[in-house]
C-alpha cells in the first residue's frame, strides 16, 4: 500500500465511530514481527499493536472508537513512582521531532505506565515510518524503543479496525 494511503487510513482509523463493546481480555489478531496485533473489547473493539523492549517497556499504539482518538501505552517496572489518574507531561522524539504530551498515570498487569492519548496523524505517520521514537518527562529519557516493523504492523492493526 503506497504511503499516502495508509495516512488515509490512519486518519479515518482515528475517526471512527463508537462501536459497542464488552469487558474481555485482548484478542489476537495477528503478530508483525515484534508486533502482535491485538483488538481491545473494553474499548469498543479498537484495535492495537504491542509489544515488548529489551529495556522492559511494554508499548501498545492503538485505536480507541469510544473517543475517536489514537493513544500510545508505555509501561516499565522501573517506573514505580508512578500514580494513577496523575497527569504527566512528555515528549516524544520520533527520529529528531518532537512532539509534546499528556500521559494519564497508570498500572496495568502490575506495571506502571502511562496512557497518552493522541488525535495527529502526523505522530503515527511518523511512528510508522520512522526508526526510534524516544519518551521523556521533565528529568530526561525514559524510554527508546526501535520502531522495525511498525508499519507493518501499524497497516494490519488499521485493517484490523475496519473490520470492527
């Protein structure tokens, strides 16, 4: 699929309307990859990406219908200090730009993290494309993640969406 479509796609992935959805556990769809490629019925059949780093991150980068905006999961051990329902300021670096957030504190699986919600195509164009995308708060890095296959993968979890 030629770039320019897959933005199409993105862009439509993030606005999507709400379906109705039930509390499960994830369901597999696929792997990509590092990548498995995941839909999420607590959140509307939105479907998603995850997988894990050398470093002990746990990323997820998926749909969420109920909202109609994308969002970016990082969760590590190491970051214990972590509150949940806490507002944390961030900033991704994805290949030298820059974007800056909002990450919701929380603990999923017993790991700490944080929930960043994201509306701009332009993020995950650059995800997708892209080769490292870095996460930091106000005292530095915390996290470096090698994007290999996120296209891919990202391109399966937008058909995955389209067929919810």
């Amino acid at each position: 699929m030629m770039r320019r479509g897959l933005r199409s796609l993105m862009v439509a992935a993030l606005c999507m309307v709400p379906a109705a959805g039930m509390a499960q556990d994830l369901v597999t769809v696929g792997t990509v990859g590092v990548w498995d490629v995941l839909v999420d019925p607590t959140i509307g059949n939105g479907c998603l990406i995850n997988a894990e780093f050398e470093d002990g991150s746990d990323v997820r980068i998926g749909f969420d219908p109920e909202k109609g905006n994308g969002y970016l999961m990082a969760m590590n051990a190491d970051w214990g200090d972590i509150e949940d329902d806490k507002t944390y300021p961030v900033s991704f670096d994805v290949d030298g730009q820059v974007y800056q957030g909002e990450g919701k504190g929380l603990h999923l699986d017993g790991l700490p993290g944080l929930d960043i919600a994201f509306d701009s195509a332009d993020f995950l164009m650059d995800i997708a494309q892209k080769q490292t995308l870095t996460l930091s708060n106000a005292e530095g890095e915390v996290m470096s993640i090698d994007l290999t296959d996120s296209y891919a993968a990202l391109e399966a979890a937008v058909a995955c969406q389209q067929n919810q």
